[in-house]
C-alpha cells in the first residue's frame, strides 16, 4: 500500500482512510499492551504480592535511570539508520516479538520468593519490557510528522491512533479486571497470566500487520543526511519550541500514570463498584472528545485546543478530593472528555516542533525530539510509581497482603483520602500548570503559516532529488 492516494511534493500529503485505519491498528497492540502494564503494575505488585514501597521506589529510580539513556539513545540510532526499506519500519517490526515476551515476564513473578527477590524480578522485567516498548513506541511516534505536512492529517491520523488506543487501553483495564483476583477470594495468578500471554500474542500480531502495510517517504532516508551526534544534542536543546513542549507534556505524563495507577483503587475501595462502571465514566466522554478535539483545533488551532482541554481535565480531577462519593463519576467523566486534548494533539504540536528544526537542520529528527521528550518525560512515569505506595503507606492504606491475601475493603479515612489525592488532587494540578507552561509556545498565527509553507518548499526540493 502506498503511503498516500495523493502524493505531490507542491502540497501536503492527503492521507487516504484506509491508510488511517491500518495506521491505528498498531494503537490498538500498543495500547493493548501498555494499558494493562500502567493500570495492573501498582497494584500487583503493591497489594497482591506485597512489595514494600522502599523496594517499589528502588526499583523506579533504577529504572527511570535506564528510560534516560534508552530513548535518546534509539532516537539517535533511527534518525541516523539508512535502509532501503526505511529508518523506522524495521525496528518497529522486528521489536514486536520482544515486547511479547518481555511483558508477559511481568506477571510471572514468584509469589513467596521475598521481597528482594520480588525487587529484582520487578526491576529486570520492567527494564526489559520498557526498552522493547521504547523502540515501538518512538518509531511510532516519530513516524507521523513525516507521513504529512498537514496538521489537519496528522490531526486525522493521530485520531484513527487515539481511537484504537483507547480500545486497547480500555481492554488493557477490562482483560485484567476480568482475571485479577478480586474481593476476599484467595489469591490465585494463574487464570491472569494465561490471559497476559493471550494479550502479549495479539498485541506483537497487530503490530507486525502495521508494519508490513504502512511504509516510509524515501526522501527522509534516501536524501536526508544524518546529523553528527554533537550537533543533533545542540539543535535539540537550543529549541525554544521543543523544551516548552516538553515541559508541560511532562505534566501530562505524571497526571496519565497516576490516574492509570489509581483507577483500580477508586473502583475497589472508594466507590466500592465494578471497575467496568467507573471505566465507562472516563472513556465514553474521551472517545467523544477525540474526534472534537478536530473541531477545536479548527477554531482555536492546536495549541489553543491543548491548553483549553488541560484545564477542563484538570478542574475535573482536582474536584475529586472535595465532592461527594457519587458524584466522583461526574468528575472522572469532565477529565475524560478533557484527556482527549493529551491523547490527540500533543503528537501534532511534537510535529510542528519537528517542522520548525528541518528548517534550521535541513534534516528531519522526530526520532531524536521523541526520544530526548521521553528523556525528560519518563521520570515521570517513575514518579507516579514511587509517590503512590508512599501516599498508601503514609495514610495507612490496608493491602491484600497484610489482610492473609484477601481485599481489606473496610479502609481508614485517611487511606481513602489518600487515594483521591493521588487520583484527583495531584494529577489535576499537573494539567493545569501544563495548561499555563504552553502559554510561552511560539508556534501559532502568522509564524506558524510561514513555517508551514516554508517547509512545503524544501520537501518539493527533497522530493526532486529523489
């Protein structure tokens, strides 16, 4: 398949709907993947087999220290690959199997071996799954400024990857709550873990397909020349564009893995309900706001869209620590439809960024700009996964380990404040201070139309050489 019905180097690239929907199926295994790691991970390990927070903390630093090396690093190493069949495909391909593997070792850890044992087995399992789903992951990402010119289609395609990502991700919570032990039933991992394996299957095949499908604009590898690794660090660092980008998606990044970390213990503990129940609540206002974040874009362009969606996100999640119990289902519905601004446009804003830098490089480096974000991004990842056993433990939250393996659901006051602040009250402050860092964002108006044009001549000029 090609990669577009229309491809002409005097304007952006129009993206067929087809070429959409084969886009977003490789969302779909990702998603798949990573939705039950994000949500399943804290609470596994944590409350059903009782790692303490200090080992949960170890094992986050080591591992957030690892996330600073490995992104960049394959940032560097795809920009500057030169195959025939491309710079990013491959690698995307040929990981796939990896991330299977790697991700069902997560669940496989052995109950009664210790907690060092368990410190260990968390630790090398989530660097290993965390270095084949970074190499998915950026090449993903780093695909799409490249696919178009148009934010209207990367604004369309990123919608196809946000509407299939949200299924996965939505199965990602519904798989494991269907398997998980639950209530006061005795623990037992076998019926999850088969499901792990079954999950880690179908997410590798989806991703291949994808693969073997889409394929790559030849003159980003064919004419583009690699940058010395020097000069790309300089380039990166001196953009204005990027390290604002940068700094309120870190925001982003620590509200989505506590959020995702916490849902479970709202369901099971604060509002004692199915966890289907609550999921509903977030994602049927997130998927309807995926498509609308088009129409905001069109009215208040992307940045403008980001910032107004951050707030409304925000304001609904910090609400959660002061209404009362049932009306926390409102609240999770507000942040919802708000998350649909992070799960769409951010991409779109990374691929102006990428824009803006062909210009002052004559290379384009979204490999590098995704992986140097995740750099500074991830530790979030790890923040979010340090902060919620200390909350727990700090506010006396009762596990299922120090209850003879059973749910003690008969939870302190505390305990249950405690869990709407690290579901509510954190994350919300988060999207509102990214909200307010994207004021100082440079690209938008008159500035970002001449970029935009200027960049449409030098892909002519590139696609001429070819």
């Amino acid at each position: 398949m090609s990669q577009s019905n229309k491809v002409s180097p005097a304007g952006p690239v129009k993206l067929s709907l087809k070429y959409k929907v084969v886009w977003g199926i490789a969302a779909l295994g990702t998603s798949l993947i990573s939705g039950i790691f994000a949500a399943l991970l804290p609470i596994f390990y944590q409350d059903y087999l009782g790692v303490q927070a200090k080992w949960i903390a170890a094992a986050s630093a080591i591992y957030a220290v690892w996330n600073a090396i490995n992104d960049p690093l394959f940032g560097y190493i795809t920009d500057s690959t030169r195959f025939k069949s491309g710079r990013r495909i491959p690698y995307m391909r040929f990981t796939a199997p990896f991330l299977a593997l790697t991700f069902i070792m997560v669940w496989f850890a052995p109950p009664l071996a210790g907690q060092q044992a368990l410190f260990w087995w968390m630790l090398v399992s989530m660097i290993l799954y965390d270095t084949a789903y970074t190499m998915i992951g950026l090449v993903y990402s780093a695909l799409l400024p490249e696919v178009s010119e148009s934010d209207a289609e990367r604004n369309g395609l990123q919608i196809s990857s946000s509407l299939f990502g949200l299924l996965g991700t939505l199965l990602g919570f519904i798989i494991p709550d269907m398997f998980r032990p639950k209530g006061t039933e005795s623990l037992s991992f076998l019926p999850l873990q088969m499901s792990m394996i079954v999950v880690a299957v179908i997410g590798a095949t989806l991703i291949v397909i994808t693969t073997l499908v889409v394929k790559e604009r030849p003159e980003f590898h064919l004419v583009d020349k690699p940058l010395p690794l020097g000069k790309q660090i300089k380039t990166t660092f001196t953009s204005k564009s990027f390290l604002i980008l940068v700094a309120a998606n870190f925001m982003s990044i620590l509200m989505q893995s506590l959020i995702m970390g916490a849902l479970f213990y709202i369901a099971d503990y604060v509002l004692k309900i199915n966890t289907i129940t609550l999921l509903a609540c977030v994602f049927i206002p997130l998927i309807i706001g995926v498509p609308v974040t088009s129409l905001i874009r069109r009215r208040m362009g992307v940045v403008g869209a980001q910032q107004l969606l951050l707030v409304i996100a925000g304001i609904g999640l910090m609400l959660i620590v002061v209404v009362p119990n049932p009306l926390i289902l409102v609240c999770l519905a507000l942040a919802g439809f708000g998350l649909s601004g992070p799960q769409t446009l951010t991409n779109v804003l990374f691929a102006e960024v990428a824009d803006e830098d062909e210009l002052r490089s004559g290379v384009r480096r979204e490999g590098s700009f995704f992986g140097v974000n995740a750099l500074i991004t991830k530790p979030a990842q790890s923040i979010a996964l340090a902060l919620m056993p200390f909350i727990l433990e700090a506010t006396h939250f009762v596990t299922r380990q120090q209850n003879m393996g059973k749910a003690y659901l008969d939870q302190p006051a505390s305990a249950l404040l405690g869990i709407k602040i690290m579901a509510g009250l954190i994350p919300g402050l988060a999207m509102i201070l990214g909200a307010i860092i994207l004021i100082w964002f440079p690209l938008r108006g008159a500035h970002l139309e001449k970029m935009q044009k200027d960049v449409l001549e030098l892909h002519a000029k590139k696609h001429a050489q070819l």
